[in-house]
C-alpha cells in the first residue's frame, strides 16, 4: 500500500463511522479538538494525519487508530 492508498482508506473509513455514527464532520472535528479545514485536508488528501490526529479520530468514533487504516470487511453478496 502507498501512501495515496494509505489516505484514500483512512479517509473512506472515517467518513464510514461518521455516517454511521450519525455525526456530522463539524461535529467530529470539534470533538475531537481538530479544525474543520484540517480535517476536510486530512478527507481530501491533501494533508497526512498524524498518529496522535488519528488518536483522537478514532477515540471520538469509538474505534482503535489502526481501525481507521484497515480496508472495510468483504460482504458476503446478498448479504446486507
């Protein structure tokens, strides 16, 4: 994996977890104490996350750092 691939899927899943969550963007940017323009950076690509940023990511989606860079669970087809 690149570093492009890297920022693709860390920016896939967390905007995943916030769907689900119900969360907005604003919402998980303030609390988890970052800035919206850092975030929507981070999302784009155009900023790398540093590992204490996908700390407190990740504590605020109820999920471990590394959850953030793993790729989604294969479903089974049919299968909701």
């Amino acid at each position: 994996m690149d570093a492009e691939e890297a920022h693709a899927l860390v920016a896939a899943q967390i905007r995943e977890r916030v769907a689900a969550r119900g969360l907005s963007l604003r919402a998980l940017a303030e609390k988890a104490e970052t800035s919206r323009s850092h975030l929507a950076a981070v999302l784009d690509g155009t900023r790398s996350p540093t590992v204490s940023w996908l700390c407190r990511i990740a504590a605020v989606l109820g999920c471990q750092p590394y959850d953030l860079m793993r790729p989604a669970k294969a479903r089974p087809v049919g299968k909701p």
